[in-house]
C-alpha cells in the first residue's frame, strides 16, 4: 500500500479531521483515508458520464423492443382539472 505525508496542514484542519474521526469511531488516519476513498470515487463517478447516461446505462438491454412514435405535429393542450 501507498504512503502520503501532508506538510503545513493547518492546525484548525487537524482539530476538525480529529473531531470528525470520533464522532465516527475512529482514528484520524483512517477517517482521513476514507475521506480521500470518497473523494476519488466521486471524481471518477463524475468523470464518467452524465445523470441520463448512467441511467442508461442501468436500464440497457432491459428490453423495450418496440418504437416510440415522435409528437411532432400534434397540438400541445394544457391539462384540465375541471370534473
């Protein structure tokens, strides 16, 4: 496993990474490697694609095997709510 030393951190910093460590039962170090596992996780998830693209992607080859007409044409009407 890799090794990173983090020079000049702020005081104030280190107060509240040791905070957040016990509120979450556990040492600094590991609160702060979790943090940094969050981190790059989600900069990987962003980089991969938009929200539509991911939902795409969970539902491709679920089948719908039919075409859906295009709209194009017919009048847009606003709902009613009137009984």
């Amino acid at each position: 496993m890799a090794q990173l030393v983090v020079r000049n951190l702020e005081d104030e910093v280190k107060r509240k990474l040791q905070r957040r460590a016990r509120r979450h039962g556990r040492s600094m170090e590991e609160e702060v490697r979790d943090i940094l596992r969050n981190a790059a996780d989600k900069e990987e998830a962003a980089a991969s694609g938009n929200l539509g693209s991911k939902i795409s992607a969970l539902f491709r080859g679920l089948g719908w095997d039919k075409d859906i007409p295009e709209l194009r044409g017919h009048p847009v009407r606003p709902i009613s709510f009137e009984p």
